[in-house]
C-alpha cells in the first residue's frame, strides 16, 4: 500500500505530536479563555494572536530559512484541528494568514517578494489577508471587476472588495484584479499590497455575522491605489492559477477547523452524557444517545482520515484538488450537523453561551461557504471524476 494513498495516515509521526501537543496546549492556555468574550463583544482577539505570533506560530507554515516553523501540511492539520476545536475565528485567522497568504506567496512569489515579505508575515510583524471576493463575484472568481490599469512602469486598481478575512489589521494584501474583465479568468492578476498604500481604505463589513464574530471582515476600496510592477505575483494574467493554488492550502485548514469542531462537540457530548442524569440513569445510557454519540464519532474519524489524505499529498506535492475538496465537503457537512445535534443532546445547556457548543453551532454553517462553497466543492469532485466533453460544439 502506498503511503500516499492515505493508508495509515491515522497514525501520527513524531514531528504530528509534537506540533499537535504544542497547540493543544496554546489553544487551551491562549485563546480558549477568551475565546466566549472576543465572540460577545466581537473583537478580533489582538493580544491572544500576538501571544501566538511570540510561540512561532504565525510561521508555522513557512521554512525555517524565512524564519518559520517549517511544518509541512500534515503538521498544520493539526495545528488546524486544534485550534479549531477551541475557536474558529482564531483558526479562520491562521488558515488565511498561513494558508492562503504565506504559504501562497512561499510557492508563487518572486525571490526579492518572498525576501521582503514571508520573515515579517513568519514573525507576526504582518498579518496576511486574502483578498478576491467581490460584491458581483463570490463562486464565479473570473468575474471580478476591480481593474488593474497600466500606470507607466506599474498599475493602479479601483474596485472593492468584501468579506476578507483579517481585513482590518493586515499589513499585506494578495489583492486578485484584472487587466481586462472581457478576458474573464485570463485577465486576473494577483497583485501585493501593502497595508498603508494610498487609497486603500477599509471597513467593517454591515451587520452581525451568524459565528465568527471576532474574526475581521472587512470591505476594502481600492480607489487608484499604485503598485509596481515587480509587486505583480507571478504572471500578469496568471492570477487564476495564483488563487487557486492559495485555496488548496487554505481548504485543507477549513476541513482540519470543522473537524476540530467535530472533536469538541463530541468531547462535549460524551462528558454531559456520562454526568447528566434522568429517569435514574446517565443520559449516556440511553440508546438513542448512544446511537447520536457512535455516529458522531464515526464521522468525525472520517473527516479526520480525509483531511489527513489530502494533507498527505500535499506533502507530497501530488495532484490533490479532488481530494482536498471531498475533505472540506465532508469535514463542514459533518461539522454543521452534529454540532446541532449536540445542541440537542446538552439540551438547554447547549442553548447557551455558556457552553462553546452553542458558539460552536453558529460558527459551522460559515465553513461551508467560504474558501468556495460546498455546492461548489461538489462541482470541483464531479469534474474531476467525469472529465470534461470534449465532443465538439460541447458547451462547458
Ligand atoms: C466568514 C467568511 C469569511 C470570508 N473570508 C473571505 C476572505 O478572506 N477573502 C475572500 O476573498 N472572500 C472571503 N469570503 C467570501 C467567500 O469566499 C464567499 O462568500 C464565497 O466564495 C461564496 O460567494 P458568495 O457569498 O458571493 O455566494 P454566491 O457565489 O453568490 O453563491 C450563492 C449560492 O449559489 C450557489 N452557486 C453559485 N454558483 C453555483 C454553481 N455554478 N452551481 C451551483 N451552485 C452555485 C452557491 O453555492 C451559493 O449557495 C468569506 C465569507 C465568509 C462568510
């Protein structure tokens, strides 16, 4: 059996427990106790990640030689799990900042743009952020319509974009613009920008997010903002293929969050269970319980092995597109229902915040959208199982 197959990737290497026991441990020390306030008041919780950034951890995904942890994508599944099974804005945080900032910039930047940018993102002098959704493109990427428009030896974007992640704090900005809309996902551009750039400016997002609700989500406008030439990351034209490379890493995260989820829902159940008593027995002795708590743990280990496949091939740098969107459609799915399903077995406690399942519950359905929704992951698997037509006059 081959070892990228996934066969035995339950079994963690050395290098899995020490990175795991590492963030269990500051996943409960840091951020679990302020995890339920940062929810309540909505604030993203600063010192917590800066506490995080002085452990090495804004670095985790980055070599060693750019001043990182240089864990692989095995590690940071757990890193992932952890933190996830504490708090998903934190970890919605770390996926973006690793995931689709670094480890994106470490595979597609210029030497001279990784130079200057990957130490200050590995130490947490920067936050990373992500930045491609727009208002008219969420699931159709190739239709953004912020522009990049030659400027003598450079270019200067107008547009807005919304929903992006740690958009408040960050220092640096993969922004996706086109040189030509008509182009479609041929003229996307992936450009850097830096925080401070002129005409950037930022804001909250409208309303009260369902879960999440320390995380930074912001509307950013570009109106005229100014980039060199050499901050285009890779090819002009090439930026499609930047953004897509940027989610494999970071879906991989959102699949590891949910099944941090999962472990903590069923923690949660299993201990409320064994403690609470009715009719004169432990609400864990009753099969229909029992029944809830065996199938969750079922699908929480199977989100788990197919989340450790894809990081599997990650590792080793072979084609995992399918694999890594399968993880993230089960991982959610299973997320968004047995965190309700547990809401239900704490009975009123669950109802709470007071118990993080009720955080927990609200925080789950946002894993299914973001980073391509899971009605798009399935379209992403059955493409990849059914090929494309390529009878002529075909439509795609
Ligand atoms: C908490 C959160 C954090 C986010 N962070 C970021 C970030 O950091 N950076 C960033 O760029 N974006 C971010 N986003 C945006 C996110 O990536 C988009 O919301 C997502 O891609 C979906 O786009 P949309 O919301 O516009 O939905 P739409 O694309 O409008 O989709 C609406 C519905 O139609 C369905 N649909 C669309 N096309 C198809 C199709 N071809 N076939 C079948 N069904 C289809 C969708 O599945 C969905 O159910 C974030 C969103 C959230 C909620």
């Amino acid at each position: 059996m081959s070892e990228a197959t996934g066969d035995g990737v339950a079994l963690p290497r050395p290098q899995d427990v020490v990175a795991r026991d590492l963030c269990r441990r500051l996943a409960r020390e840091i951020v679990a106790p302020i995890a339920r306030e940062a929810d309540v008041e909505r604030v993203f919780p600063a010192a917590a990640v800066r506490a995080l950034a002085a452990e090495g951890i804004l670095g985790a995904a980055l070599p060693t030689a750019r001043g990182g942890l240089g864990w692989d994508a095995l590690q940071l599944s757990h890193l992932y799990e952890e933190f996830g099974r504490v708090d998903q804005s934190v970890r919605g945080f770390l996926s973006v900042h690793l995931g689709l900032v670094s480890q994106c910039l470490h595979e597609f930047a210029a030497e001279a743009q990784a130079a200057h940018w990957l130490p200050r993102l590995a130490s947490g002098e920067i936050f990373g952020a992500y930045a491609l959704t727009e208002v008219g493109a969420g699931s159709d990427a190739a239709a953004i319509a912020t522009v990049a428009e030659a400027d003598g030896d450079g270019w200067r974007l107008r547009g807005e974009k919304v929903w992006i992640t740690n958009g408040l704090s960050a220092g640096v900005f993969i922004v996706f613009a086109t040189v030509d809309p008509a182009l479609r996902h041929k003229g996307v551009t992936a450009f850097l920008v830096p925080g401070d750039a002129d005409g950037l400016s930022r804001e909250r997002m409208s309303g009260v997010e369902l879960g999440h609700r320390s995380s930074e989500h912001a509307r950013l406008r570009f109106d005229g903002v100014r980039v060199a030439r050499d901050q285009v990351v890779g090819e002009v034209g090439g930026g499609f293929k930047v953004a897509m490379g940027g989610l494999d890493h970071g879906r991989i995260g959102v699949a590891a969050g949910a099944v941090g989820t999962l472990q903590a829902c069923l923690d949660a159940a299993i201990e409320f269970g064994r403690a609470r008593r009715q009719f004169g027995r432990r609400v864990a002795d009753f099969q229909m319980v029992q029944q809830r708590i065996a199938d969750m743990a079922t699908d929480t280990d199977a989100a788990r092995l197919l989340t450790r496949r894809a990081a599997l091939l990650a590792v080793h740098g072979v084609e995992r597109t399918k694999q890594v969107s399968m993880a993230k459609l089960f991982a959610t799915e299973a997320a968004c229902k047995w965190s309700a399903e547990t809401v239900l077995l704490l009975g009123s406690r669950g109802y709470v915040n007071e118990s993080p399942v009720e955080r927990h519950y609200r925080d789950a359905p946002g894993l299914r959208i973001y980073e391509g929704t899971n009605l798009i992951q399935r379209i992403v698997i059955a493409r990849a199982l059914v090929g494309k037509d390529t009878r002529q006059g075909a439509t795609s």
